[in-house]
C-alpha cells in the first residue's frame, strides 16, 4: 500500500501553551507533512516511530518559540534582529546595539549593588517642636580651686599645687624630674589625704553658690545643687547624675535657673588655670562632666545670660559607617551594657577618660587625687611623691597618637546643647554703694572683682535633630532600577517577566528533546535485535 501519511505535530496532552504551538504562529507552520511509502511504515519500529515524532516536535516548538519571542518582545530592539533588511547588516547592528546596552545596564547595576554594600547614610535634619524639654545638667566650677586659707602648710603639697598650675608651666615652661627640688627632705602624704585635702580646700557649695532661684522661685543652693569631682576638684552640678530620671527637672517657655555665685578671687591659690571665674558646663543629666575640655568661662562681675537650643544627633548603628570610617555603638540597644567603672552610661568622652586613666594607671601603679571614688574603688590613688615623680609627667607627654589608641567608638545617639551668651555689668556703681551701705553679706567686697549673676534657659523648645537614614532602600532600588532598564533597553519588569518565561521554557523544551533522544536511542537498540532474530 503506498500513499501519503500525515503524521500529527502535537500530542492532546501537550503541556505547554496554544501560543507557542506552530499553529499559533502563521500559516507556514501549519501543516507539516511527511511523505513515506507504505513499505517504510511497515518497516518502522511504532516506538521508534513516536520518539522521532516528539522529537519533531520538540525542535519545531524551540523554533516557534524563538520566533514569537523575537517579534513581541518589549525589549527595545529585539524585534529589529529580525526585521527588514532596509540596508546591509541591520540585523547584526541591532544585536550589537542591544548586547551593548545591555552590558552597560549590567556594569550600572553592579555598581548599585556595590554601593548597596557599603552601606549609605544620608543625614535628615529636621525641627522637633516640643512643649516641655527636660532641663541640662549644669556644672559650675570656680576657677580657683583652692581657698589659699584652708591650704595646709605642708611643703610637698604646696609644691604639688604649684606644678599641677598652669602658672608653673608659664613660670617655668616644661619642668623635668630633674628639676624638681630635694623630695627626700619631705614628708611624704597618701593619696586618700591629698584627695581629703582637696575636697576641704575647694570653694564650698555655700561660699560658692549664695542665692539660686528656680521657675521665680528661691531655693537654698544645696538643694538644688550637688558636689561632683571633676578635673577642676571639686564642683556642683544641678540635674546631675545622681539625680533620678523621674526627680529630673523640666522646664517650660517661663523656666530659667538663676544663680548668684562669689568667687572669693581675694582668697585664690594655685590652680589648674590662671584665669578668674566660672567654667559652666551644659550637658545630659546621665554624663559626667569633663570642665577641662568643654564649658563657658563666664568672668567676674557681670550678669550673664546663656540661652540654651538642643541638638539631637541620632546615627545608624552597624552595619552602617555613622561617622566617615568607624562605627558607633548603639546604647539604646536592648541588652547593652558597658565596662566603665564610676559612670552610670556609656558616652565616648567617659570611655576616652577612663581609657587616659588607665594607661597613666598602668604606668605609674595608681591614680591621681582628683578623680577620687569615680574612677574605680579597687584603685590606688598616688602618695604626693608618686604624682610628682611620675603621674604629673606620664600625663604631660600623652599626645594624640595615644588617644587615637583608645577603642572608644562615639555613640549612636548624642544631645548636645549650645549657648548663646550675653554679658551685662553686674550691677551700676550706685547700686554697689548702696549695697555696702546696706551691709549686704554678698557684697562685702567689690562686686566687679568677684560676683557672677548667672541666668541659664532655653532659647526655645524646639529641638533640631540629626537623623541618619540609609540612602538606599527597596523603594529607591526599584526605582533606580526601573528607570536604567528603561534607559538602556526601554524594559521593565514585565519585560524581565517575558524573558524569564522564554527562558524557562526554552530551557525546559531542551530537557523534553534530551530525554526524547535518550528514549529513542534505548529503543532503537532492542528493536533491531528483535527484527534479525
């Protein structure tokens, strides 16, 4: 029987969709005959026969696919690949264009990813408007340290009082070891005297602080007011450290914090500094304060008026870079907990102190009198021989190379307060005859050489914070993304949809032929021994 049979393209159960099939496609796929004689189809294995057809199949889909994929794609420039040839080498040139642009979307989206991986930081300033702010801390420090009447007479601490001034340095430049007279001749007094010493010899909170009005209302100063070592001895801090949270002081559009304070400056000594005043620091009530490396000077015999704005910094914590090249330490982080010894919270001034007191520590085998109890009460604190032999010298030659040593990472969140000050004359000259006249105990003596009349509020309520935020997230990824697609290509993510499908089922009509060629050539072998045999 001979004849021409027509063999079906597609199984019913085929799984793939009717657009992909070669009937969806145009006329010239749909009809596709193979011409054998009857002879060669009795002649065929019917498995052998089958494979070979979903092979067919399977080629002809690939083909299809290509062809639908090409002429609808959303991709800018696929369709030309396959498009009149209007002059010579259209097509390739599209194909050039299109892998170049391609290339260069990738190069784009690898640099964004890249950078995604530094992790960006952008800061956002903005105004917080507030009806109520918790009011600083603020530590006032009488510049002359010690009240020359209550100085012992013993010459090894006298001779301490002296090279710790900064008028020795001034008198004298750098003093050696060598140049420090016969010690052996001297007694020598323990650290626990020399810091009870200091404490009995420093301006008392009643001599220093005489008058203190809160919200328009006076206050005896030692209830508002409490004693605090810091680098200057011994000093007195309103809202400080050892103040509970729930006990701390607020303050309103109407709150202010008036001292009047007398210097005692007839009555001045060797101290640190050679200037006559106050040192005021504003700072959070939970920070201990550091007068020798921040605060206002505040000089005798005038009314001064410092009006306070506050400043939130709030930076991301790792694995974002808060501060250029290093990394801040969250405090607020649940489950934090830090090693200082004598502070309540972790900021980086404390660990930075703590950190010089530790070298100098190491150094000399114990501490200085000033930092008393604050520093650790398991520390040692040096005889007046061992300060001046070694402890006044190790810390006159750290440099900054041994602060940049420290591992003190700043924190994350920080409050910071500025000031704007204003001066007037304390009083008018007849004021000042008045008040003698009147036999004012405060005014014993003259009010332009040793009266500070001290006024602390805030400027405003607002606060301006500082927040740090990623530069990069989803919704700009996305964006950024969209936007270089449609740049280089025109796409979208349909368009990445699309070329997804192709590929997926490109991919998976490859498998079908693979397998269908290991089928038939399993087939093959059997049938052949069968038809010999």
């Amino acid at each position: 029987m001979s004849g021409v049979t027509l063999v079906s393209k597609y199984s019913d159960d085929s799984p793939f969709p009717d657009y992909f099939l070669p009937d969806a496609l145009g006329p010239s796929h749909k009809e596709v005959a193979t011409q054998v004689s009857a002879e060669q189809v009795d002649r065929k294995n019917p498995l052998e026969d089958g494979v070979s057809s979903v092979i067919g199949e399977d080629s002809l889909m690939q083909k299809g696919m290509l062809e639908h994929y090409l002429q609808s794609a959303t991709i800018h420039g696929v369709a030309q690949t396959q498009g009149p040839h209007f002059y010579h080498h259209r097509r390739p040139l599209w194909l050039v264009l299109i892998v170049i642009m391609a290339t260069l979307l990738g190069y784009t989206l690898f640099c964004e990813i890249s950078h995604l991986y530094e992790y960006p930081a952008r800061t956002v300033t903005r105004v917080r408007l507030k009806d109520e702010l918790t009011f600083p801390a603020v530590t006032i420090c009488n510049m002359n340290q010690f009240n020359i009447d209550r100085v012992p007479d013993i010459p090894i601490v006298k001779l301490l009082f002296y090279l710790q001034s900064d008028y020795a340095r001034l008198a004298k430049g750098k003093v050696g070891v060598g140049d420090l007279p016969n010690l052996s001749n001297m007694s020598d007094v323990s650290g626990e005297e020399l810091h009870r010493i200091t404490r009995y010899a420093a301006p008392r909170l009643d001599e220093l602080l005489v008058q203190c009005t809160l919200f328009l209302k006076t206050y005896n100063c030692s209830d508002l007011f409490l004693p605090i070592q810091t680098g200057f001895g011994s000093c007195y801090v309103f809202n400080g450290p050892d103040v509970e949270s729930h006990n701390l002081v607020k303050a309103t559009n109407i709150s202010r914090l008036r001292v009047l304070a007398v210097l005692d400056s007839d009555k001045s000594y060797f101290s640190r500094l050679i200037h006559a005043g106050l040192k005021v620091q504003i700072h959070e009530a939970d920070e201990h304060p550091f007068p020798e490396f921040d605060g206002y000077y505040v000089r005798p015999g005038v009314a001064a008026l410092m009006a306070l704005s506050r400043t939130d910094s709030i930076a991301l914590p790792p694995p974002y870079k808060a501060y250029s090249n290093s990394f801040c330490v969250d405090t607020r982080a649940e489950g934090f907990v830090h090693s200082l010894e004598g502070y309540k919270t972790y900021t980086r001034n404390h660990c930075i102190k703590q950190c010089i007191l530790d070298k100098l520590y190491r150094n000399c085998g114990c501490g200085n009198y000033f930092t008393g109890p604050n520093y650790g009460k398991s520390k040692v604190l040096c005889s007046a021989k061992q300060l001046l032999v070694c402890y006044i010298f190790q810390a006159g030659s750290l440099g900054t190379e041994d602060l940049e040593q420290c591992p003190c990472p700043k924190e994350c969140h920080t409050v910071t307060y500025s000031a704007d000050v204003s001066y007037a004359n304390i009083a008018s000259m007849f004021v000042e005859q008045q008040a003698l006249k009147d036999n004012l105990t405060i005014f014993t003596s003259s009010l332009r050489e040793n009266v500070v009349d001290l006024t602390i509020f805030f400027k405003t309520l607002n606060i301006l914070e500082n927040e740090q935020e990623p530069e990069m997230s989803l919704v700009s990824i996305l964006g950024d993304l969209g936007g270089q697609m449609g740049l280089f290509l025109g796409a979208s993510i349909l368009s990445v949809t699309e070329l997804a499908e192709f590929v997926l089922l490109w991919t998976l009509t490859k498998i079908r032929l693979f397998c269908s060629r290991i089928r038939r050539r399993l087939s093959v072998g059997p049938s052949t021994d069968n038809l010999h045999g």
